[in-house]
C-alpha cells in the first residue's frame, strides 16, 4: 500500500519576512520572484517623533499610518503617471509651474484627509515637491502643530515609479527592491544609526507598495563626523556617480554593488572592524594579541571566524602598505 503523500505548500518556499533576507545580503537577483508573494514587504518604521504623538493604541496607530503612507504613494504615483500621459508635465511636476502649488495643496490636502484620525487633533502634514530621479519622484514630508510650527525635522518621502525594476539588468541595484534592501543590510552592517554618516537616516520603506522615508538632506541635517568606510570595510562600489551628495549626504540607495572580496558572513565582518577600527598601532596589537589567545583556545566560540577576520585584516594591510 503507498503511504499518503502531503500535499506541497509552496507558500512556504518564501521567505515570510524580509528584514532577516536583506540584513544577511544584498543585490539578490530574483527580488520580482518572492517580494510580490509575500503577504508583508515592509522594513523599518515610521519615524519615533511621528511615534511618540501616539499616546494610546500605539501598535494600532502605527500601522494605520504605514497604512495611510501606502495610499499616498500609491496616489501620488498615479499622479505622476496620468500628469505624464495628459502630457501636462514632459519630465518633474516643476513644469507645472504656476500650477505646481496647487498641486502641491491638492497632494497635501489628500495626505490630512488619510491621516485623519490617526495624528492627534492640531497635526497637520504638509507636502511640498523636492525632485525627481530616473526612478521616483521625492517630496518634501512635514508635520506641523495647531499653530504651524514643525514639529520633527522634515522627511524624503520618495515614490518609485514602478514597483519593480522595468530594466532587468539593473534590478539587483536600482529601485524600490534593491533600495529596499540596500538601506536594511547598511543600517546592520554599520551597527548603528546612520545620522553621523556619509548617509541619510532610513526610516522605513515598503517594497509592496513602492516608497521609502527618510531624513531630508536640507542645510539643517546631521553633519557627517563619522563616514562609513564604505570600499575597506563595507566592501561596497557605488557606481552610479550621477547623485551628487546634497549637504554632505548621500541620500539614494541605488548603485551599490558588492566588491569581489565582499565579507557576507556577519560574525567575520564584526571582527574584522574591531580591528579595522583601532586608533593607534599599540592598541592595534593589544586586539591581535587577543584574537590569538582566542583562536589558540579551542573552546573560544566562532574561533574558525575570528581567524577568518584576522586574516583579511592582514591581508588588506599588506595590500593598503
């Protein structure tokens, strides 16, 4: 007698969320394949001074904003589609003109009206447009209180274009899923928050629904007093040069690709930067001294990996010298 066979959930064969997937790493070849089945797409969070007017029903509140952050992408994106098909704009929504500023009205009239009942009484958001690049347009993101002061610093609120990479040969690292993932595995692999670097801080972006929030990069941004080293220690080329740093930040996470000598594992790249990260040769010595004692121990944890780093670390010196 055959024995039942089960039947196959291929459902299971995707990953179900994709914080895990992009923080392990990065220019993936089939994003189109799993991202449109997952049920969520969405890393990050809404930005904490947007969460701290949530008083109660916090967890509730936001998704509900995610959720009305998802209807203006979707809105201002059909915008940019129909203005460019009625032929009122031949490139940004500036051909507008005269007429952009009541666009701009419309645009955040639609956003207060979505976000009603979700800000407090007295919040109101404010949209005004910021630019356009070859895959979304960016608009300038504020929220003011009863008596029109700002009451966080203002966000790029970008809309891709298209939800997924038109271009095959470029969907590994341009658009709204490779700059998905590109800003997730950043913000991990930098182990901190991105606000002293050469970037700009991410927030939140929704692979689903084509947008992304992050710090505005106007003259009042954080100063970059700590850049990423982004080709000894990231192991990231840029090789898109057309977007220019505004006020000392990089604000678009299209156009990095992994370098041939890319650290993937995380553990490797943890210890190979507390040796990168030395501020002296004394206390460079004092760290290799004590990766040794580590790897001559064989009851040290992720001994194989902490030779591993000590290794490239050697190898990259040899290399710099």
């Amino acid at each position: 007698m055959l024995g039942k066979i089960n039947l196959i959930n291929y459902e299971k064969c995707y990953p179900s969320r994709l914080k895990k997937l992009f923080r392990a790493d990065l220019n993936y070849l089939a994003y189109d394949k799993f991202i449109p089945q997952m049920k969520n797409a969405v890393v990050g969070n809404i930005p904490p001074e947007i969460i701290c007017l949530f008083k109660t029903d916090k967890g509730e509140k936001i998704k509900a904003f995610q959720s009305a952050l998802s209807d203006l992408s979707k809105y201002l994106r059909e915008c940019y589609k129909s203005a460019k098909e009625q032929n009122l704009i031949s490139y940004d929504f500036t051909n507008l003109e005269a007429d952009l500023t009541l666009f701009e009205e419309s645009i955040s009239a639609f956003a207060n009206r979505r976000f009603k009942g979700i800000l407090p009484s007295g919040i109101t958001s404010e949209l005004k447009y910021a630019g356009k690049g070859a895959w979304g347009n960016v608009f300038k993101f504020s929220l003011k209180n009863s008596k029109g002061e700002k009451i966080m610093h203002d966000k790029a609120f970008k809309v891709y274009h298209n939800i997924d990479n038109p271009v095959r040969g470029l969907s590994r690292m341009k658009n709204n899923y490779a700059e998905a993932n590109f800003w997730t595995y950043l913000k991990f692999a930098a182990g901190h928050r991105l606000d002293k670097t050469q970037f700009t801080r991410h927030y939140i972006s929704d692979a689903k629904n084509g947008y992304a929030l992050t710090e505005f990069a106007d003259e009042n941004i954080s100063k970059t007093t700590s850049p990423l080293d982004m080709n000894n220690v990231i192991r990231l080329m840029y090789i898109d040069f057309s977007n220019e740093p505004i006020n000392g930040k990089l604000y678009d996470g299209g156009g990095f690709v992994k370098r041939f000598d890319f650290i993937k594992d995380k553990m490797i790249l943890r210890y190979f930067k507390k040796l990168w990260f030395r501020n002296s040769e004394k206390e460079l010595n004092k760290v290799i001294k004590d990766f040794e004692d580590k790897i001559a121990n064989q009851k040290t944890p992720h001994r194989d990996k902490i030779q591993m780093a000590l290794e490239l670390f050697k190898e990259k010196q040899n290399i710099n010298d």
